[in-house]
C-alpha cells in the first residue's frame, strides 16, 4: 500500500444488531452427570477375628449382612463352608459395587 492512499473507513459501523446467526447456543441437554470409571476396583483384605462370621464381616464393609455371599464367592479357593471361618485367617473382600 501506498503511503499517499489511506484506506476508506468511512462506511465502517461499530454497531452489531445481533450475533444469533453467527453464534449459536451450546447445547448441554445430553450432558450426563455420571462418569463410568476405567479405573480397576481395589480389592481388599480381610483378617478374621474371634466372633466374626461372613454376615457380620459384609454388614461391616458393604453395610448389608446378606452380601455375605459376594464374600463367600471371592474365597471359594479358600472356604468349603460359609460358616467355617477362624480368626487370623486373611479373606479377599471384593471392591463394593
């Protein structure tokens, strides 16, 4: 560009009527408040002590004495019987659901 010639600004307006067809609204309807995890669940141990029977033990970590089979389950290689449990013993307690 010449030094000599200047743009002509004179038709430029600083005024913007609307922006509604140049910007639409983002939509968030199908926005979901829960997240699935991919993180593995931890499973944790369990030391039986004197007293203890799997109901207790579930009551205790799940807050429900009848999940006493998710327990029993997760320790088949080392349980025959439910009600066949002695202190010191180590019980897997899978992660709660």
């Amino acid at each position: 560009m010449n030094s000599d010639k200047r743009a002509d600004f004179s038709a430029v307006t600083a005024k913007v009527d609307t922006t509604a067809d140049i910007t639409p609204k983002a939509d968030f309807s199908a926005v979901q408040a829960h997240v699935d995890t991919t993180a593995e669940q931890v499973q944790q141990v369990y030391v039986v002590k004197s007293g203890d029977s799997l109901s207790k033990i579930a009551k205790l970590h799940y807050g429900d004495g009848n999940a006493w089979t998710r327990i029993f389950e997760a320790n088949r290689d080392v349980l025959d019987d439910p009600d066949k449990i002695y202190p010191g013993q180590t019980l897997k307690l899978p992660a709660r659901a």
